[in-house]
C-alpha cells in the first residue's frame, strides 16, 4: 500500500534543535529508502518539511518505520499518514462506453 506522509514539526523550535540529530536522521531516512520502505522523498517548497511516498503493508507498518527516525524520536517532527488506493474515477466514466455491444 502506498502511504503519504507529511511531516510536522513541533511548534518554537529552531535550526539549531534539529542539527544534532540531520546526520543521523539522513543516514536513517537513506536505509528506509534501501530497504524499499520509503519510495520517494520531498520537501515542502514552502514550508520546508519532509515529504515521503511509502510502500508498507498498512498505516501501522508505516507508523513503525517512520517511529526510527532520530527526528521523531527526539519528539521533534511527527508525520500525519494517508494510505492512498487507486483512483477509480476512469472506471466509472469510462466502463459503459468500453462494453461490447450486443
């Protein structure tokens, strides 16, 4: 299942609460992606925050994977989930013009 996730930072804080944790946090966020867990990574143009594409069997197993980053682990960020499916719309305008006519 693809999961989005989107980072939020914890109100008042400042670079400098961030930057002993960025090595690390990269490192980790690099071995998510080698594992095939985080598919696809961005930043918020204009609010600078992460943005990650995952593959995860559920919202659960990305939560998991997401709860091993320094950053969350340092309560600093945490990220709201959105499991994503398919988009049907194409099916339901377009299936009766694609039936065979009798």
């Amino acid at each position: 299942m693809k999961i989005l996730a989107l980072e939020r930072e914890r109100e008042g804080l400042t670079a400098q609460d961030f930057a002993p944790y960025l090595k690390a946090e990269a490192q980790r966020l690099w071995e998510l992606v080698q594992a095939g867990i985080v598919r696809e990574t961005y930043f918020d143009r204009d609010q600078h925050t992460a943005v990650l594409m995952l593959e995860c069997d559920d919202a659960d197993a990305a939560r998991s994977a997401l709860a091993t980053l320094p950053l969350v682990q340092a309560g600093l960020i945490s990220f709201d989930l959105i499991p994503l499916v398919a988009y049907s719309g194409f099916a339901r305008l377009f299936a009766a013009a694609t039936k065979p006519s009798d």
